[in-house]
C-alpha cells in the first residue's frame, strides 16, 4: 500500500464508517512523539518513585489510576485529546463523559504471561439487566474507550485484540456460532501513539506476547460515559480542580460522579460537594 492510500484509509470518514459497522476503529498517530516522551518519562518516573501507586500484576500488567490524581491539568489534555476526542463525542453523540482513566505497563518479562480472557467491559446496570449498547445509536456505544499504545507493538507483543459485530453475544461461544464465517478476532498491532477506539461491549482481550518478547508494552486506557448513561465504575476519582472547575464545558464533562467520587469530594476537595449529590447518605 503507498502512503497515500494508508493515510487515506485513516480519513476521519473512513474511521467512523469502521467503528459504526465493526464496533471498534484505529487511528494511528493519535499522539505524537513529543507526546510520548512526556508520558513515557512520566509513567517512568512514577514506577519507580512512586510504586505504591501501582496495582500488582494483573493478567501480566501493572496499573495505575494515580496519575490524574496527580497531574489534573495535563493529564485532561489527553482525556480530551484534540485528535480523539472529537471521535469520541461523535460516537457517543455529543455526550461525551469522563469515566476512567489508567496507565498499565507490561515489562518484557511478564509479556508472555500477559493473556487476558475475552470479555466485554459492563457497567453496573448492565450487570444487573440494563442494555450493554444503544440500539439507537448508529454508532452502538453507551460507553467508548480509547487505548494508546505508548510503545511499539510487533507481532511478538501483547496486543489488544477484538471481535467485531460482537456486541449483541451473550458469550463468545454464542458469538462463534451465530457470526459463523464472518467470525474473526483482530489483533492490533502498530506504532507507539497509535489509538484504539472501541465501543466496550465489543468482545476484546489482551493476547499475550511470545516468550521471546523483548519489549512488553505500555498502554493508556481511558474510558468514556454518555450524559445518558450509569457511570461505568463505581471506584472512579476526579481531582477538585476538574471537577469543580470554573470552566462549565470541563464541570460537565466531568460531572458523572461515582458513589466513590461523591466520598472522594466530600472528604478531599476544599469546597463543598454540589448539593445535588447524595453527600450525606454515602459512608
Ligand atoms: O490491555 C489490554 O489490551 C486490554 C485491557 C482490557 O480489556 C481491560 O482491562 O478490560
Ligand atoms: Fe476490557
């Protein structure tokens, strides 16, 4: 393929098309190397200064949610990225939400024991019958995530890993029968900066990198709500000066609060928690 076609293939365009009908799209060069080299540095920085922010191994994967704590502002500005979050809102119909946002790393070592399960990431109502995506919705989604790579994935790495049209399966084995043929499960592969939009319902795993994985890999995950939509966590926290923000577009867009985050507020924040929020009933 020249180039011309590769980057004509990635048209905005051509990218919606491919989430609307596949469930999930790429969009390669979403960050851009001065991009990550701050996050790099950082996510370095924090493993080794601050390690008690990191979750142990989880499928492979250390994690953490403790950057947004600490970086607000400059974090925001990759929660609201100027490549992807158009994206992002065109999914999800201009009701774009913050929902959760993490760094994971796997080193090297761990690569081959990074294997996840396939599933399909579910709010609490849809746990307890709620609808996991929006018929309505051309573009499916009552959540959409975006996962960065921020290390080159070969074919030896761990590699996010999706089934199309997957959405309505009540299980994998259920999707292999009824999808038939048109049943495929896509491994994604590229450059560092490249972003993996997906609506969340879409069956997805992390395959694990062969034994002989020098690399590993390290990823950002940030998922987003609708305004119509549960929050997707109930552990997620937002700092003061996003949530509280003088700025009513970044107030809103932070607005879906967690039963955590109302504590979070409540026990943290200098100015009091909205009224609106069930401050008093939360322990
Ligand atoms: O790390 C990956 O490639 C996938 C992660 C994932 O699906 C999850 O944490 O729910
Ligand atoms: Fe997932």
């Amino acid at each position: 393929m020249d180039k011309q076609k590769v980057q004509a293939s990635h048209s905005r365009e051509e990218i919606l098309t491919h989430y609307k009908e596949k469930g999930f799209a790429v969009i390669p060069n979403a960050l851009s190397q001065e991009e990550l080299d701050y996050l790099n540095k950082l996510v370095e920085a924090s493993l080794q200064q601050n390690p008690e922010l990191w979750h142990q191994p989880q499928d492979g994967a250390v994690g953490t949610v403790g950057l947004l704590e600490m970086h607000p502002l400059e974090m925001d500005r990759f929660i609201r990225h100027p490549v992807t979050f158009p994206f992002v809102q065109e999914v999800l119909l201009g009701e774009a939400r913050f929902a959760q946002f993490d760094f994971r790393d796997v080193t090297a070592e761990r690569a081959s024991s990074s294997e996840m399960r396939f599933h399909r990431d579910i709010s609490y109502y849809g746990t307890i019958g709620g609808k996991i995506y929006d018929p309505e919705n051309p573009y499916i989604s009552t959540y959409t995530c975006v996962i960065y790579y921020l290390s080159d994935v070969h074919d030896c790495c761990p590699a996010f890993c999706l089934v199309p049209n997957s959405h309505t399966y009540e299980s994998l084995d259920e999707a292999k029968t009824k999808l038939g043929e048109a049943y495929e499960e896509i491994p994604i592969r590229g450059k560092a900066g490249t972003a993996v939009l997906y609506n969340i319902t879409t069956y997805h795993t992390r395959k694990g990198g062969t034994v002989d994985c020098t690399h590993g890999r390290r990823t950002m995950h940030n998922y987003h709500s609708r305004a119509s939509s549960y929050p997707l966590t109930n552990w997620a926290t937002v700092p003061e000066v996003l949530a509280l923000s003088d700025d009513h577009e970044t107030r809103l867009f932070y607005s879906q609060w967690t039963p955590n985050q109302i504590k979070f507020a409540r026990d943290n924040y200098t100015r009091p928690v909205p009224a609106y929020y069930p401050v008093q009933s939360i322990k």
